[in-house]
C-alpha cells in the first residue's frame, strides 16, 4: 500500500474534493475548510471513517506541519488494526475513561471539600461545657481558687471574665479576701469549656446551692 503520496504544496493549494495520501489517508477541502480523514475497514469487517481534525494551511510551512501530525495520527490507526482493534472504539473508551476520571476527581474534590468544611465548623464549633462541682478549699487571689470535689478530686479554677489584681499590691489582698468572703468553704458548680496556660480550669463559678439552680450567684462581672 503505497503512503505519504502528497507534498506540502499539494496540500497548501488543494481545491474542492479529496486527496488521497495513501494508507487510508485523505484531505478533505469543503468550501475554505479542510480536514482530514482516515476511512478504514475495521476488523470486523466495517467501512469506517475516522475524523483526524482540521488541516490548518495558510502557509506551505503550516500545511507541512499539519500533514506530518495526520500522517502520525494515520499510522497509529493502522498500528492498532493491525493488532485487531478499531480505532473509533479505542477512541470512544478512551474519551470514556478520560470522562471517568475527571467525574471520579470532581467527586473526590468534593468529598474532599466537605470534609474540610466538616472539619472546619468541628474545630470552630464550641464544645458542650464540663461541670465540676465541689467545695472550694481555697482562694489563691481574687480570680483563682481551688475546688475539691466528691471523689478528692482538687480543681484549679481561674474564674471566666476576671481579672483581678495580682497578689502583692494592696488592690490584690483585698480582691483575695472579697471572694474567700463569698466561697471558701462553700459548695458551687463550675461550668468551663477550656483550660489556660498554667493547665487551670477556665469557667463560670456558681455559688451554693449546687442541687438547685435557684439562689445560685454567678461570679463574674
């Protein structure tokens, strides 16, 4: 089977109709559009035609370029009907893979998506307040006291939304002495979402009674 018949400048000054490179080969020129077309028999025994895109050729230069890359697409054809397969349908399942793969990613980023989001609105969610209940056993300073519950347990809890003056000053001793005055040796309950950075409890402390919520005081500003 004679191939690769036509020359840069045959292909660059083609008219109307079809040319034939040989192999299966041919330029089609419709009007100012040109393409190119390998029509094969397929192992099956079929007529068949199969589109190789257009045939750009504004220059000799630019025909030759595409008449190299139909020759190429050309001989792959053939490569693959001398194997016992149709190139249409090596064509259709790879355009059909190529489309499972991109749903498959477009799934995969969405998951992906949401669980990010999920994580996101868990790291930012705020978690269900702990309660620790207990008598206070003592007040370090006006904002800080330590609770020891039913199982001797002790808990150190820095009051939420406090800041009192530090021990040593004479505002501190006094701060210190106002909230022993309220709790030490009292029963409260503690709700607290976080710890600090010295590890202590940070909450909302409830004064006694602890088995109601009626007639507790919060401490808190």
């Amino acid at each position: 089977m004679a191939i690769e018949l036509l020359k840069p400048l045959q292909v660059f000054k083609a008219g109307e109709g079809r040319l034939s490179d040989g192999g299966c080969l041919f330029l089609v020129v419709k009007g100012a559009a040109a393409s190119w077309l390998f029509r094969y028999t397929s192992p099956t025994g079929k007529r068949r035609d199969l589109a190789l895109g257009a045939c750009e050729r504004s220059t000799i230069a630019i025909a030759a370029d595409s008449l190299a890359r139909a020759r190429r697409d050309a001989g792959a054809a053939r490569d693959l009907i001398r194997k016992g397969r149709d190139p249409l349908d090596e064509r259709k399942a790879t355009k059909q893979a190529s489309a499972a793969e991109a749903q498959a990613k477009k799934a995969a980023a969405k998951v992906a998506a949401l669980t990010l989001l999920r994580a996101a609105r868990d790291y930012h969610a705020p978690e269900a307040a702990e309660v620790v209940t207990g008598r206070v056993i003592s007040v370090a300073d006006g904002d800080t006291l330590t609770v020891l519950d039913a199982d001797k347990r002790q808990h150190r809890i820095r009051l939420a939304g406090i800041d009192a003056p530090e021990r040593g000053r004479p505002s501190g001793f006094r701060s210190k002495e106002t909230l022993g005055a309220l709790v030490h040796e009292q029963p409260v309950r503690v709700e607290w979402e976080k710890r600090d950075r010295f590890g202590r409890i940070v909450g909302k402390v409830w004064a006694a009674p602890v088995d109601s919520r009626a007639g507790e005081s919060l401490l808190a500003p």
